[in-house]
C-alpha cells in the first residue's frame, strides 16, 4: 500500500512540474512573440475594417481588385491629407522649441539656483565645481552610435510598415485563402 500512495504522489509531482515547465514555456512564448503576434492582429482588424467598404463597392458591381485600389487610393489621399495639414505645424513648433532652449535653460537654472540660495555651501561648491562643457557635449563614438541605432530603429520601422501594410492589401484583395483555412480549423 505504501508503494502505491509513493508512485501516484510521485506521477502527481511529476505531472504538476511538468505542467509548470510548460506553462513557463508558453508565458516566455508568448512574451518573446507578443509584438508580432499584436502586430498580425491588429492587421486582421484593420483588414476587416477595410473589408466593408469594398465588399460594398464589390456589390455595386466594381470587381474585387478595382473596389480595393478605390478604397486603399481614398485612404492614402486621406492620410496625405492629414500629413499636409498637421507636419507645419509640427515643424512650427519644432522650430519655436529649438528657438527658446536657451530660455528653457536660463529658467531652470534660475529656479535650481533658487532651490539652493538657503544653503550657501551647496550652492558654492556647485559654481566651484559646477558640471564643465565637456561633460555637456557628447563623445563623437557616442554620438555614432545612437545615430546608428536610430538608422536601424527607423529602417526597423519601414520593414515592419512595409509587412503590415502588405499583410492588409493581401488579406482585403484576397482574403479566400485566410477564410479557407480558417474554416478547416474550425
């Protein structure tokens, strides 16, 4: 009898960490995947969307691929659109920021100052020996590197527009393949 309650404790610890192992398994899977998987998502949702329209055009008697370049062209329009009306006044506001810096810091040094005039010896040992211009200006191989690595973050950027912009267009132009094997599945 003892044999057989040591054997199924044994099974029941051995299946419980079994069950664990796979379920941390499963957590890092989804975790490492979790951007991808959020990106092929929303490109499903945003394909339906688009669906509607063309399959309204598609009724009208438009064929399929003609109802889809009207839809996507009156999209593009409407997004050069957009970008035409709000990057002036991005850039307006770029510039002013740019302009007033110098301000900026005159202000938050003026209030630091501030912060520090009841103490005299915090505030004299910062003028003594305050932060120099070298410690301001960064280093040429720093600088060359975050250039770097926001020319890989932007082509990064394009590649994944690219693949989601691609996975959209396929999924309203032709969407046949997805629903047949949708439907196998289920």
């Amino acid at each position: 009898m003892a044999v057989s309650s040591t054997d199924s404790l044994y099974k029941t610890l051995v299946r419980a960490i079994a069950f664990a192992a796979a379920m941390v398994a499963l957590l890092w899977f989804l975790y490492t995947t979790a951007s991808v998987l959020l990106l092929i998502l929303f490109a499903l949702i945003l394909a339906l969307v688009i669906n509607t329209p063309v399959a309204i055009l598609e009724k009208r008697g438009i064929k399929r691929g003609w109802a889809c370049v009207i839809v996507f062209s009156a999209i593009f329009l409407v997004v050069i659109l957009l970008a035409w009306l709000v990057i002036p006044i991005i850039s307006e506001q770029l510039t002013l920021l740019v302009n007033n810096l110098p301000a900026y810091a005159n202000n938050i040094s003026a209030i630091v100052a501030g912060w520090f005039k009841n103490y005299p010896e915090i505030s004299k040992d910062i003028q003594q020996n305050g932060i120099q211009l070298s410690q301001w200006v960064p280093s040429v191989p720093k600088t060359l590197m975050s250039v770097g690595n926001y020319s890989i973050t932007i082509i990064s950027f394009v590649l994944i527009s690219i693949f989601f912009i691609s996975m959209v267009i396929y999924t309203v132009s032709n969407p046949r393949p997805l629903l047949q094997t949708y439907f196998s599945l289920f």
